[in-house]
C-alpha cells in the first residue's frame, strides 16, 4: 500500500428500519452486508463498540443489487452499504451510524492503491509519478469542493465510472475525505496503518465468528 484514495464516511452507512431507534434494537435483527468488505469490517466494529455481539444479530451476507431488492421486499431490517444501494435505502430508512463515526470510534475504512513490491522496487519512477498524479488529480476538489461539484463534466465522469447516478454523486463524493500530500504522509506514518491491519484480519474474524456459533450466513436472491 503507498497510496491513500480515500477515507470513507457517511458514503457508507448502515441503514435501518424507522422502528429501530437505537443500538439494542439490532438484537435478533436481520442485517445484511457484503461479506469480507469495508462495510462488514465497520458493521463488526460497530456492534463490538456498542456491546453487541455478532451471534446476537442475524448477519445476512448480500450483495449491493440484492440488498435494495430483499430491503425492497422487506426481507432484512437493516444493511450497512455503499452507495447506489445505501441510496435507496434511505428513501424509507434512517442512518444507524456511518463510517465516518465508526472511525471515530476507532476503526476507520480506506481506499488505498497497493502494488507489488518487486513492481516498486523495479519502477520506483512510475509509482511516484501515479501518487502525484493521484494526489494533484484530487487537489482541485480539496481547494473548493463546492465549485467542483458544479461542473458537470466532472459529475459525469464520475457518474459513468462509479455506476452511481448523476444527481447521487456530490453526496458520494462529499461522504469521503481526500487528502493532500503531507496529509497522506502523516497518516501513513500514523495510526492508519494499524487500520489497514485490523481491516486485514476482517476474514479471520468472521471466521472466527462463524465458528463460535454466531449467526452469520449467505443468502442469494
């Protein structure tokens, strides 16, 4: 990893039913997520934060398209999802928590650019090039958000690239924090690396969890 694209927010969330208003209505609930994702990794930390244990909540593995259909049919309670999908869910939900709180609370979620090792050692010029490429490609929108966002060509560039709609992708844009050059130098030589590790874990824990008895099963619609 030498690159950070993004740190996630409120572009992924978990979104519930209206009936559930706080942290214990989750217990027995249906709750779907992509597995081995960011948003499992967050659903998890969440629920340790909160003191829920993942055996106590049904935890639905689904992805994005069949998550809207089975919230569409009123088969699951909640999901925690990117957007398009935590779009649509919002329609008729409420936001539970985010990833940006979750990040607060100690379990932040990223975009990161990785490459090879022996690639690096052998092209440590084309690396550098795509970081400062990467980096100045996303200062424009850092130096004024609001103006960016306004032009139109960039919306549907966006639009076209994410498969999220148009009128969807300020929201989605807004919900990530991007950071300049000395902001990814510090955070790559602070706690953000811890992060990496702990998201890298993410499949022994579930493991670990479907082990220990905990409700966690696959679902294809």
């Amino acid at each position: 990893m030498f690159l950070l694209a993004s740190k996630l927010g409120n572009s992924e969330a978990l979104v519930v039913k209206k009936s559930i208003t706080k942290p214990e209505d989750l217990i027995g609930k249906r709750i779907a997520v992509p597995f081995i994702s960011t948003t499992h990794y967050s659903l998890l930390s969440a629920l340790k934060h909160w003191g829920i244990k993942p055996g106590q909540v049904q935890i639905i593995n689904l992805q994005p398209p069949a998550i809207i259909a089975a919230w569409q049919r009123g088969d699951i309670d909640g999901a925690y999802v990117w957007a398009p999908a935590v779009n649509e869910l919002e329609k008729e939900g409420k936001v539970l928590t985010d990833s940006s709180q979750v990040g607060e609370w100690g379990a932040p979620t990223l975009d990161v650019w990785v490459v090879r090792k022996d690639f690096a050692e052998q092209h440590p010029e084309i690396v550098k090039a795509f970081a400062k490429s990467a980096i100045d490609a996303q200062q424009p929108y850092i130096a004024n958000p609001e103006a960016w966002l306004k032009q139109p060509d960039n919306i549907s560039k966006l639009a076209r690239l994410s498969g999220v709609p148009e009128a969807d992708v300020p929201g989605l844009v807004k919900g990530n924090t991007y950071l300049t050059a000395a902001e990814q130098a510090q955070a790559l030589n602070g706690p953000v690396n811890q992060a990496i590790v702990d998201t890298g874990a993410l499949p022994e824990r579930a493991g670990q969890s479907a082990c220990g008895g905990n409700r966690l099963s696959s679902v294809r619609y």
